[in-house]
C-alpha cells in the first residue's frame, strides 16, 4: 500500500551493502571472523524433500494454480510454466550439492550482514543526504552469501521493486559495497548469484507456501483476489501470497534451469 516504495528500499540495499563492505574492509570488530564464522547458516536452507516428496509439493502448486488462479498472476498459472516449475524444480533438486558450492565458493559474496532486512525490521530517517536507515531484529546475525542479502530483504517487498527497479537496486549494492571497502562485483554476477540462492532456497521453503497459505486461510479458493480484505485480515497467508507471487514471478523472467544448465 505504500505510494511509494523504491526510496525505502534505496535506503535499505545502501544500509545493507555498507554494513558488508565495512566487514570485507576489516572496519568492524578485530575478532568478527572468530566470532561469527561463514558456516551452513549462511547459504540456502537445504533441500530435504526426497524426489517423490517434492512431486507431491509441486502438487500442491499446481493444485493451488487452478483452484485460486486468481489471486495468482496469469503468467505463472499457464501449462506451460507449470511444466517448467516441475522441470525445473527437480533439476535443482538434483545438482543442489554443485549450486551450493557455486554459492559458497566465492569469498567476494559472503559477509557479515543482516539476513532479515525487510522494511517492517528497519527504521527511517532523514538527514541533508535523503532518507536513510537502520537495522533491527538482528537474530541468526553472521556472514551469510550475497544472494541470502538481497533475498532476505527484498522478498516480501512491492511488486514493481521486482518487477521495475531490481536491476537499479543491484546496482546501487555494488557500487555501496565497493565505496564501502567491499571487492568490486559485476551486477550481473550478483544477480546470477541472487538467482541460484533463489532457485535452491525455494525450492527448499517456498514451495511449500501454498499449503500453509491454505492452512491460515481455508476459504482462499473463493475469494476475489489480492486485495480481498479477507486475506488483508490474516497477515501470515497474505505475507506467503506475496512472497510467493514474487518469486515465481522471478522463476519464470530469470529461467531458473537455465541458470543452473549454465553451471554444470
């Protein structure tokens, strides 16, 4: 509902590329590293479902795409990307160990940094500079991959920041993090990154949004779509809605097989 959403999540990528970019540069506490070591915690979440375990969740979505097609957009509720889903899905699931070695295996996009910034965790103010922010709830805080940054603050965010400014926004990551004292990153490896720490983390999480959205929200096959005030009134089906809606949205413009063809 925000009429405006692109400052706010200016402020937040500025906030989160120099918190880690002071890291890289050796700016926070002498003994960060020991304390706060790189480890599981900091890449995608992994995959337990066995093959036949995932086909049943990807049942679920499909099953969701044609009983609530509207509160869907109709791009992601054709055959045709359903198809992709599965394909695509079990492609991941099968060369998980080699994405999450892709993840991890650049120290350039690891460090310390917040994994949860969505904008309801920041607080606002502005200053001659413009508007800026600061970071709260701080827990699971340590070094985490680039991609978990960026998909732990933008996730949740409007449509249109995915939709029309991401491009802009990984942008402005790279160009904080460098005058912050970070390595210098080519934009388009952060949003390859940002990609396959999506394709594995959701196929891990996400995936299964479509049940829970059912479970807070039983009667969700009759109601009129996203502005429905009866999914506005039940905050953790309509969080999953639009994270979701966000994420296949970017599955199916990013090609997430293809991205993981392009590593094996």
């Amino acid at each position: 509902t925000m009429a405006d959403p692109l400052p706010y999540y200016s402020a937040q990528i500025t906030a989160l590329a120099r918190l880690a970019g002071a890291h890289k540069a050796g700016r926070l506490a002498p003994d960060l590293d020991a304390r706060f070591p790189f480890g599981s915690q900091g890449a995608a979440d992994p995959i337990r479902y066995s093959e036949g375990e995932l086909r049943a969740e990807l049942e679920h979505c499909f099953v969701f795409a044609r009983d609530c097609a509207q509160m869907l957009p109709e791009a992601v509720t054709t055959s045709e990307f359903l198809a992709q889903m599965q394909r695509d899905a079990l492609l991941i699931r099968e060369h998980e160990v080699t994405i999450q070695r892709v993840l991890t295996g650049n120290l350039d996009m690891i460090a310390l940094c917040h994994w949860n910034a969505h904008i309801d965790n920041l607080f606002f103010w502005r200053d001659a500079s413009g508007l800026q922010c600061g970071l709260i709830d701080w827990g699971r805080v340590g070094q985490i991959t680039l991609g978990s940054v960026l998909w732990g603050g933008l996730s949740a965010a409007h449509h249109d920041i995915w939709d029309l400014h991401l491009t802009a926004l990984l942008d402005l990551f790279v160009h904080e993090y460098h005058e912050a004292g970070g390595p210098l990153i080519a934009a388009e490896d952060l949003e390859r990154h940002l990609t396959l720490h999506m394709a594995a983390m959701g196929v891990a999480r996400v995936l299964a949004f479509p049940e829970i959205i059912r479970f807070r929200l039983p009667e969700i096959a009759e109601l009129s779509g996203r502005n429905d005030v009866r999914l506005m009134a039940v905050d953790p089906a309509r969080n999953c809605l639009h994270v979701y809606v966000n994420f296949l949205q970017y599955w199916r413009r990013r090609d997430f097989g293809e991205h993981i063809r392009r590593i094996l």
